[in-house]
C-alpha cells in the first residue's frame, strides 16, 4: 500500500471506529447545528446506495419549536395504540420529554415505490446505509446523534401524523445534538470480529 492509501484507510478507520451513538439526554438542546453541517449530513445521506436507484429515504426535521409538536403527538399517539394493560406512564412520560433534549429531530421514513419492485427488505437496508451516512458526517465533526426506535413509530397512526401513505414506514427518530460540556461519547466494545468472519 502506497502512503496515500495508507492514510486514507487511517482516516476511515478513526471515522468509523469513532463513531458512537449519544444519549439524547446528554446532548445540549440549545446549542444550534451549523445549516453548512445539516446540509452535509443530508447530501451524503443522499448519496447511499440503493438497489435500482429509488432512493426511498424521507427525512422529516423537528427543530426549534416543532419539537414540541413532535413531543406532544408522540404522547397522544402512545396514548391512541398502547392496549391499556400495557400502558406505562414512565413510557409515556418519556416520549414527552426526549425530542426537547436534542437539538432537533430527524424522523426516518422510507417511502415505498409505487411499483413495489425492490423488495421492502432492500428498501430498509438503504435507508439504513443512508442514516449511517449522516450519523458518520455528524460524528466528523463531534456532533453527537442516536437512531431511537420507540414502538410507536411503527403504527400506521404514526405513519397518518407524519403524512406518510399506509405503504411508507417510519423507522425511527434520529436525535442530533452537541455534547453537553463535559459529556465524553461513551464506549461501545464489540465481539472480536473474527466470530463474525468465516473464510470458505
Ligand atoms: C435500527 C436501530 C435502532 C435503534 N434503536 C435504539 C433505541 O430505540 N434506543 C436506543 O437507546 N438506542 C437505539 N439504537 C442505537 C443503539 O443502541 C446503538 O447503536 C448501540 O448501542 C451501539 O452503540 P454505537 O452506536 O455507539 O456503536 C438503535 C440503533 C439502530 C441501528
């Protein structure tokens, strides 16, 4: 490997390796995030791969006060699909408060090709690649974010509040924020990747 190689494979590694997902707790919420750094993170999303190009990822933003909206529509939406023996308040509580401790809100959505053609499966995974994409440009440049995937996401009264047709999803919301001063990004270890690689 020649020395550019080598420190363009040192480069990836420290990005990808030092990438870790940030409790929304332990993000700022006042602290706003640079317009130039939202577009990256959106750009590159944009560029994931996906297979026959339809590009099925949706992003819906809550920053400022749509937060609020989207902490009280959580609730009401809790309050509208929890059976009432599964009810917690603890839970309900929670989804009130979670969107106004990041500095905005990213609600993931994957919209469906009218033809249905690439399985939904494939669909999924793209859009999976595409939030990796912005969690990696928020983490370049020490902007904290955690892909949180509460229950209610899933319903298709969730899908009816954010405006997205019965054949879309939402896959979760995507918390974005700085660190609060002093909060270190935790550790995350992993199995030894020689479990997961098998050579035939
Ligand atoms: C599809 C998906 C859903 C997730 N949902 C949640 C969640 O609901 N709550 C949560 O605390 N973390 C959630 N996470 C974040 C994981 O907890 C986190 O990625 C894991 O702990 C590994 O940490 P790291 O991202 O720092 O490597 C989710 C991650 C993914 C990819």
């Amino acid at each position: 490997m020649n020395d550019s190689s080598k420190d363009a494979l040192a480069a990836v590694n420290a990005l990808l390796r030092g990438r870790r997902t940030l409790k929304q707790a332990l993000m700022d919420p006042e602290r706003p995030v640079p317009a130039e750094v939202l577009a990256a993170m959106f750009e590159n999303a944009n560029q994931a791969p996906t297979h026959g190009l339809t590009e099925p990822w949706r992003f819906r933003v809550f920053a400022g006060e749509s937060r609020s909206m989207l902490a009280a529509g959580l609730r009401e939406l809790y309050e509208k699909t929890t059976p009432e023996s599964d009810f917690r308040a603890d839970k309900h509580a929670k989804l009130g408060e979670t969107p106004l401790q990041a500095a905005l809100v990213i609600a993931i959505c994957l919209h469906r090709q009218d033809s249905g053609k690439i399985p939904e499966h494939e669909e999924i995974a793209a859009v999976a690649c595409a939030v990796q994409n912005m969690h990696l440009t928020a983490s370049a440049v020490g902007l904290g974010a955690k892909w949180s995937s509460p229950p209610v996401c899933f319903t298709p009264e969730m899908n009816a509040w954010l405006g997205l047709r019965p054949q879309d999803r939402c896959l979760g919301l995507f918390y974005v924020g700085w660190p609060r001063e002093g909060v270190d990004f935790p550790e995350s270890p992993r199995h030894p990747v020689a479990e997961k690689v098998t050579w035939r």
